[in-house]
C-alpha cells in the first residue's frame, strides 16, 4: 500500500518502480514492478518470483543491483 500510494501523491505508475524485497510479504510488489529486486539473503520462492537477484543485504546488494541495473 505505501508504494501505491506514493506513486498515486507522484502521479506514476508501477512501470516506474524498481522494488526490492527478501521476505514472501515483498512477492505482490516485486510481482508488480517493472523489475523486481530479490535480495542474496531471500528465500528461493522470493528469488524465484524476481526479475534479478542480487547479493546479500549486508555484503551492499541494494547498491550492487543498482550498478548491475546501471542505474547508477
């Protein structure tokens, strides 16, 4: 719900979200973004549901999904 409703406050839509999760509570909004991100550290069902994978949570997976992503 948060997602949904900065998107609406934004005026976008899920075609501009780059989700990340690492729990089966993240499967809706990885599913619904234009990518979605499964943290090194999620369980396979997560992984499996993703568009990438990347490295555990405290090895910095978020920036390195970023630079694979090359958004930064």
């Amino acid at each position: 719900k948060g997602i949904e409703y900065v998107l609406d406050r934004l005026n976008a839509d899920w075609s501009n979200v780059i989700a990340f999760g690492d729990a089966a509570n993240d499967l809706q909004m990885l599913e619904h973004a234009a990518i979605g991100v499964a943290m090194g550290n999620a369980p396979q069902s997560v992984k499996d549901k993703s568009d990438f994978t990347t490295k555990h949570i405290l090895e910095d997976g978020i920036q390195h999904a970023l630079r694979e992503l090359k958004i930064i």
